[in-house]
C-alpha cells in the first residue's frame, strides 16, 4: 500500500460528495462501517466461485503489502482448494519513504521484497507451495504513466481462464487505479476474468456511498484461524508499520487503517 493525498473530485453530487476521494487523515472510523447493516448484508461468496478448479490466480498487487492486505484470506483459501497463483508486483515500493535516511529507496526495495517473501510464508498454511512473485519493477508512484508496459506485461502472462484480482479502478490512489485499468484492459484481450479489491476505499467512502458499486459487491468470510495468518502476514511488513524516526513521518499503516482491513471477512467488486 502507497500512501497519497491527491484529492480526486467525484464525477457527479451523489452521497459522500461532500468527502472527496482523498486519502489524507484517519478517513471513516472502522465503527462507522462496522454499524453499517449495508455492510453485513452483501451476499456471500466462496473461493471456488470466484475461482474454479483449473483456473489460475493472478493478483496484481500495487505495492508490496497490497496482495495481503486486499485478499490475504482468498490467497489462503485458494491455495486449500490447489489453486495455481501468481502475484504480480507492478512496484517495489520504494518510494513510500521519501527523504528517509533509514529507508532509502534502494534499500526499501530489498527490504520490501524480503517482507513479501516472509509475509507469503506467514500466510500459507503449511505445506502449501508460495505463489510465484513476478516484480515489474515499475516506479512507485508513477504506475499511471506506465499502464501500457504493465498490460503489455500481463497480455504475456495471462491465458483464457485465468482470474485476476487487483485494486478497483476507483481506490483512491493513482497506483491502484493504474493496476486496476492495466488489468482490465488485458483481461479482454485474453480472455480473462476479473475481479476488484478496495482498499484505500475504505478509508474516503463512507456507509452507503453511492460512489462505490455495492450491487457488485460480494463478502468472503474468513475463520479465525484464517484471519490470523493474515494478520501475520501483514506483520510481516515491518517497514510500514511503524513511524520514521529519521523525518517524524508517521506509520504508512497505523492501527486504525489496518482495523478497516482485518476484519473477519474480504470484499470483492464482481
């Protein structure tokens, strides 16, 4: 996950207009979600009904994090039912510290791709094979100005059949959005399907937002024991989890952006 505070107006004066899609602050406290009934009631979904035996996965993934964070439990349950997976990593993250003389980009990138090695472990139950990582290395940040090489990308990597998961179109951040619009475009030209993650959604939105297409949405329940490899997993990622001593930055996820992403459950935009 990247963090930006570009505000993006919304295209007409629907509810939540009066809280443009800017990802700055703490957003929509978790309990206003968790009060919303709106919430609780989307129909339910199984792994198997977003990916059939045969098929692939292919999550394409903004930022190292992003792949957990958006669908750490599907990840999980598709490896239990022997679902091929790939994971896509469109950046390196390397820029989610600027100025930081503890977190310079080059090193990030390593560090950040060893918490995504450790983090795929954490979530795995035991004796499920990692998905495969392929590292577009492309500039964190600046995924909208190549949205042409990572669907070029993703046209040599798909086949018919396979279902890709990645950030909705609309998230929020210029990055998701990219991944999301790459992928869509690719999906069609290879017969592909796909399906859209919120993430920073959850932190502009607010219940009942007619910006968000609830009618696509659908809710994938997660046990205990699931929920807690996730919640592993994203412990994983260390260098987002705490302030930067060296610029007074504080943590890329503090607590209560996690508590709107660990709940007993993952949305998906069919």
């Amino acid at each position: 996950m990247g963090f930006m505070t570009e505000q993006l107006a919304p295209p007409c004066p629907v509810r939540g207009a009066e809280h443009p899609r800017q990802i700055a602050g703490a957003g929509t406290p978790d309990a206003a979600w968790q009060a919303w009934a709106g919430l609780h009631d989307l129909p339910p979904i199984a792994p198997r009904d977003l990916v059939t035996p045969g098929q692939r996965a292919v999550i394409v993934a903004p930022h190292p994090d992003d792949e957990v964070l958006a669908c750490g439990g599907l990840l999980q349950m598709l490896a239990v039912q022997g679902t091929r997976t790939v994971v896509v990593a469109a950046t390196d993250g390397d820029a989610s510290h600027p100025g930081s003389s503890i977190y310079p980009p080059a090193q990030l990138a390593r560090l950040r791709s060893r918490e995504t090695a450790a983090a795929l472990h954490a979530l795995l139950p035991a004796g499920r094979p990692a998905p495969q990582v392929i590292r577009a290395r492309l500039p964190d940040g600046g995924v909208s100005s190549q949205v042409g090489a990572l669907q070029t990308l993703l046209e040599q990597l798909l086949r018919p059949g396979d279902v890709v998961f990645t950030t909705w179109r609309h998230d929020g951040h210029p990055d998701h959005e990219a991944c999301g619009h790459a992928a869509a475009m690719a999906v069609r030209l290879c017969g592909a399907a796909m399906v859209e993650l919120p993430v920073w959604t959850w932190h502009w939105a607010e219940p009942g937002d007619q910006r968000v297409p609830w009618q696509r949405a659908r809710r994938l329940v997660l046990d205990a024991e699931t929920l807690q490899r996730k919640r592993d997993a994203i412990a994983c990622y260390t260098t987002q989890l705490h302030p930067d001593p060296s610029t007074g930055q504080p943590a890329i996820l503090p607590p209560h952006v996690l508590a709107r992403l660990t709940h007993p459950y993952e949305v998906c935009f069919l």
